[in-house]
C-alpha cells in the first residue's frame, strides 16, 4: 500500500509540472508580440466590381505595408465602397470607375461595404480584407489546443479511502 501512496503523488507531482509548462506556454503564446512588417513597401492594384447587390472579389487578402489601390467599377447602378478602419470612400457610376490608394499599416481583418442606397438588398452588400495573417484567431486556436490537453491529461485520480473496497476490487 505504501508503494501505491508514492506512485500517487509522483503522479500528482507529474500532473503540476505538466500543467506548469501548459500555463507558461499559454502566457508565451499571448504575451509574445505581433511581428512588424519591415519589408519594402509594395505596390497592389485591386479591381473590385459591384453589381447586384456583391461585391467580386468579396475577400481580399493584402500583406502588411502594401501600398493598395482599389479600382471600384459599378456595372448595373451607382454603388460605393467605404472601408471600415481606413478612411476609404468610392463612389463609382456604370462605365465611370472609381480610385484609391491607401497603405496597408494596421494588419487585421476589415469589412468593406457599398456605401450607396442601391436597392433592397443593399445592407447586405458586404466584403472582406484581411491584412496579414489572421494573428488573434491563430492565439485562440493555440489556447484552445492547449485547454483541450490540460482537460484530457487532468482526470481525477481515484482516492480509495476505505482500504477494504480497495481489496475488494481485485
């Protein structure tokens, strides 16, 4: 019996250590810093079409420090694109399209959406640019994975309190 208490608490004294090295893995994974693009500024042209009610292309993926221009072309009626997080706004006729530029600086993913009344489905005229890789959902990914180990190499250790149960089972 006194062979079964040791190996016990070796076992308890495992699970701490482990669970230790969970715990400061975690605290890397969130207190590392993003990483700041430090590569030459690029240039990006991005033709955008908007015609019933979408936009194509809907997603967009720009590295960080690239310097964009948008062409925004209405095909049927007027739309517009404004982009949330720059202060981007197009408005572009059939056969008059529309130019901007801006710099790529904050990496993040960002909604863009025609910013003229073009009908009744004209809320639901949304796109997406992403800015780099998508950083905060990869540290939500990396801390659910290591929730999941921490849940499944945690399981309760029996306590037998009573010697005779104990004995009874084998």
């Amino acid at each position: 019996m006194k062979h079964a208490k040791t190996v016990v608490q070796h076992l308890a004294s495992l699970q701490w250590r482990t669970g230790l090295i969970f715990i400061l893995a975690a605290a890397i994974i969130l207190g590392t810093p993003m990483p700041l693009s430090s590569a030459p500024i690029s240039e990006r042209y991005i033709r955008i079409e908007a015609s019933r009610y979408r936009f194509t292309p809907e997603q967009i993926y720009i590295s960080p420090g690239e310097r964009v221009t948008i062409e925004l072309v209405a095909t049927d009626v007027k739309h517009g694109l404004s982009l949330d997080g720059y202060s981007l706004n197009l408005e572009a006729e059939p056969g008059q399209p529309a130019r901007a530029t801006f710099i790529a600086t904050h990496p993040g993913v960002y909604r863009f959406r025609c910013s003229v009344a073009c009908g009744n489905l004209h809320p639901f005229m949304l796109g997406k640019i992403q800015i780099g890789a998508n950083l905060p959902l990869l540290r939500g990914s990396l801390l659910v994975i290591i929730a999941i180990v921490l849940a499944l190499f945690y399981h309760p250790i029996p306590q037998h309190h009573n010697n005779r149960a104990l004995n009874d089972l084998y």
